[in-house]
C-alpha cells in the first residue's frame, strides 16, 4: 500500500486518539503526494490506520499526472483502494472536456469517476447534463443514465441513455433518443452514433428522420452534413406530404444540398392519388431533383431522354420544379391504367409522364403502343394521352378478334381517368375493325384507311370508330375473311409484360 507524504502545510499536529490511533491535522496551503498524484487544500486530516484515508476541506485539487485535475470544497480519500469521494462544488477536468457535480465518487486507480445525484460536462459549445453518469478519464467517455440533455450549436438531443466521448466528440446512442435539429429536423432512433465534430452520423433499428416536408425510414441511414449526402439502407422509405410522393428502395443516396436523390434495388415511386387511386412506378433505379425555372428565360432547363431527344419545361414566373427519372423495366400500375417502358421522366412543372424506348399503355381492354408517349395528368387523373411515331391502338374483343388502329400520331383524351375519345392520324393511319349490329352480333371485319380515325369508347368498352378524309376500305363478312388482313403490320398483342396489380412492382 501507498504511503501519503506531507509534502507542505503551515501547521501540523498529531493526536492519539481511542486505542492508539494517531492522527495528524494540518493547516494552510496543505499539499499531499502519493505516487503521481498531488493533493491540495485549506486543511486536512490524515487517518494514521490502515485505511491511509485523508479528509481535506476547502479548495480541495487533485492532480495527477498533469493531466487530470478535479476540484471540490471536501474531499474524503481512502489510500488502500484508491478511491475519492467528493463533495460540493465539484470539477473534473482532463483538457478536452469538464465535468461539473455536486458529490463524485472517483477512483484515481482507474481513473472512473461516478455521480448519481445530477452533473454536467462541457466539451467546447456542447453540454451534456443528467441523472446520473460515469466518467472514464482515460478513454474520455462518458455515459449518462436518466433524463440525459445535449445541447450544442447545431442539435438539441434528449433520451435516457448516451454514451459520449470527450476527445472525439462522438456521441453514440442505445436507448429511444430525440435528435432535434436546430434547422427543424428530427430524429427519433434506438441505435447510433453522431460526430459532432465532424458531422457524421449513422442511424440504426428503422430510426425515423423528419424535416420540413419529409419522413425518411431505413434499416440503416447515414449523413454527412459537410456534404449533404445521406444514405439509406434496408427497406428505405421516403414519404413527401407536401408533394404526395413516396419513395421505397433497398438502397437511397440522398444528397441535400441539391435536393436530389437515387433510388436502386428495387425502388418504387408512389404517386398519391384521392382516396386510394395512387400510381405506383418501379425501375432499375429512379432519380429525382430539382431544376430552376427563369422567368427571363421563360424555361427551366433542357433535359436530354434515353432517344436523344430535347424536352424543355416552359414556365412563366420564377420557381423550382421538381423532376423524376426511372430507367430501364419501368412498370406503371393505376387502377384506370398501367403502363411499361425503359425509361421514363416526370415533373411536376406540367404533370406530364413521358415514356421512351418500346412503351405500351394498357386501359381496360386497350393496348397502346409507339416509339414515345406523353401522359397528361390533371387533377392527379389522366387527362390526355399523346403517342407519337408508329403509333397503335389494339383493342381486343376476345381471343380471335382484336381491333387496330395504327398511324403517325395518336391523341387520347380521358374522362374520369378512363379513356373516353382517341385521334389517330396517319399518311395514312389505318385500321382493323369488327362492327357489331344492334343485337351485338359481328357483322363482319373492316379493314380500312382514310387521314384520321377517331375512335370512341363508352362505359369503357370500344363504341365507335369514324373515319375522316380519303377514306378506303373494304368490309369482309364474318365467315370470308383472309387470315392475312386480319392484323397491320407490327401488330403485337403484349399482354404479358402489362402490370396485373400494385403487389407486383415490389417483387
């Protein structure tokens, strides 16, 4: 066992008291040592027994090793195990972080100290307050335990648990925690770690991360705020109230600074729709970001699509516009229409999907097919259908009898976002028909051609087709027709590749 050595003091007595004991009382300016630890204080008593114990009082310091220094108004030290328990007024400080306490029970051994009735450290602009805690001088960690606070110049955090370092600023959670930014974000997660020094946090346990519109959900998430780039790992989920989209994905790269993000491994984009009528979209990976609309310029900016094509988003007053992109197996399912493609672009600037490389439109009993189609929504419902270059419209009756339309452009018009009038123009635009008489019975099958042909569907169902300009053609009784008339040229039924229902996009 150690010995300690009166190294100074103004005055010093000794009393024997019961059954031999000696003790010694010492006066102003009193400095102790033992080992690498230097004692300081007003006055002290020194315990000659085998506990080596020490009572010292007023302006009580203790260093060791120059490196760590705690304070307090008394202090009761027991030699044999090393161990100090202070009181009043206590401090202890290792150069990068201060803890503040009212009673410290500090073991200069191991360099642990605990307080059980409230403290405070101070790291540079960070406080952390609690309960109760446990400091490790050497690691510089701290674990705080029931009603833990930190504050610093960027978070506010709350919970009941949290382990914190002094050195790296890291602070790591393991219990429910409230992260709130001072921007105006949240976060609520059971597991995690934040660098306040760096801004670096990770996020695990499906932690929840809100700010000013948004609701981000993962497995896992990180965020870099020198960057702005966030990840998210593990059923990712982002839902946008203010803009009614919601994104899911296995694997989401966020950057915040440009307000972009990218979506892999099965994503799928959610429209929200009234009531449950939402459009659901699935790619290899979808894109979304922000372009800026100049009023001087009158457009927002040229964006280039997968067929080399210019598509510029006109507006009239200066704005951000938000932009999504999939690319390649795209899959559109809506309850009134269903849709695929390689690639595919929509903004919110004029509600348009655009559809490129062998898209097809399905509605009710309809195909739609061309080289590039635009999709009008208005009202969160499709308004208008535009289909250019070998356009075709495939209507089947049943398995022997299909309907065709084809030409240069098509012109589709929705009511209640079922399709209720289509325009085909071609040079020229042709079409196969079977005509039904009053009893619904066929009459035969209309192979014909003319400028335009207008097609008019009722309760859903291919009503009417009407042709427009040099018009020719040729009607075939039921039982006479050629087997070579009865499909144009690129004819091709896809039902296979249409989206049956919601559930399929997520497999």
């Amino acid at each position: 066992m150690s010995t300690i050595q009166i190294i100074q003091g103004r005055s010093l007595r000794e009393k024997t008291i019961d059954s031999g004991n000696v003790i010694e009382t010492i006066a102003g300016n009193v400095i102790l040592k033992e080992n690498n630890s230097i004692f300081t204080c007003d006055s002290a008593v020194l315990y000659g027994n085998d506990s080596n114990i020490v009572e010292a009082f007023g302006n009580v310091h203790i260093n060791q090793d120059d490196t760590i220094d705690t304070y307090s108004q008394y202090l009761r030290y027991v030699g044999i195990n090393h161990m100090a328990y202070l009181q009043k007024e206590v401090k202890l400080t290792d150069k990068k972080g201060t803890l503040y306490t009212q009673t410290l029970q500090y073991d200069l051994k191991s360099n642990i100290g605990i307080y059980s009735n409230g403290g405070k450290v101070i790291n540079g602009k960070t406080v952390l307050t609690s309960d109760e805690g446990t400091y490790y001088a050497d690691t510089k960690d701290v674990y705080f335990k029931n009603d833990v606070h930190l504050v610093d110049p960027n978070y506010d955090i709350v919970t009941d648990s949290l382990l914190y370092n002094t050195q790296t600023q890291l602070a790591t959670f393991i219990t429910g925690t409230h992260i709130k930014s001072k921007n105006g974000g949240d976060v609520y997660t059971t597991s995690g770690t934040y660098d306040l020094k760096g801004g670096k946090a990770f996020f695990g346990n499906r932690s929840i991360i809100k700010d000013s519109s948004r609701i981000y959900v993962a497995d896992n998430s990180a965020y870099d705020e020198k960057t702005g780039i966030a990840q998210l790992e593990g059923n990712a989920i982002i839902r946008d109230s203010l803009n009614g989209y919601t994104i899911l994905g296995n694997q989401v790269y966020l950057n915040k600074k440009t307000n972009t993000f990218l979506a892999t491994q099965k994503p799928v984009l959610i429209f929200k729709g009234d009531g449950d009528d939402s459009t659901f979209i699935a790619a290899d990976t979808l894109f979304s970001g922000i372009t800026k609309a100049d009023s001087t310029l009158q457009d927002s900016s040229t964006i280039i699509d997968t067929l080399k094509q210019t598509v510029v988003i006109k507006t009239t007053s200066d704005s951000s516009v938000r932009y999504f992109q999939a690319f390649h197996h795209v899959r559109i399912f809506n309850d009134s229409l269903q849709a695929v493609c390689d690639s595919m672009y929509y903004t919110s600037a004029d509600s348009t999907f655009r559809l490129y490389k062998r898209p097809l439109l399905f509605a009710n009993h309809s195909q739609i097919s061309g080289d590039t189609m635009h999709l009008y929504i208005k009202n969160k419902k499709a308004n208008r259908l535009y289909v250019f270059y070998n356009g075709m419209i495939i209507d089947k009756d049943n398995d022997l009898m299909y309907n065709q339309i084809s030409g240069r452009t098509i012109n589709g018009y929705f009511k209640n976002g079922q399709l209720d009038y289509v325009r085909v123009k071609g040079s020229p635009a042709q079409s196969v028909y079977y005509p039904q008489n009053n009893d619904s019975a066929y009459i035969g099958m209309n192979r014909s051609k003319g400028d335009v042909i207008d097609i008019y569907f009722v309760k859903k169902e291919l009503n009417k087709v009407k042709f427009i300009n040099d018009v020719d053609g040729v009607l075939f009784p039921m039982k006479q027709i050629p087997a070579d008339q009865k499909y144009l040229k690129g004819f091709l039924w896809q039902d296979d590749k249409r989206p049956k229902n919601k559930l399929e996009l997520f497999e």
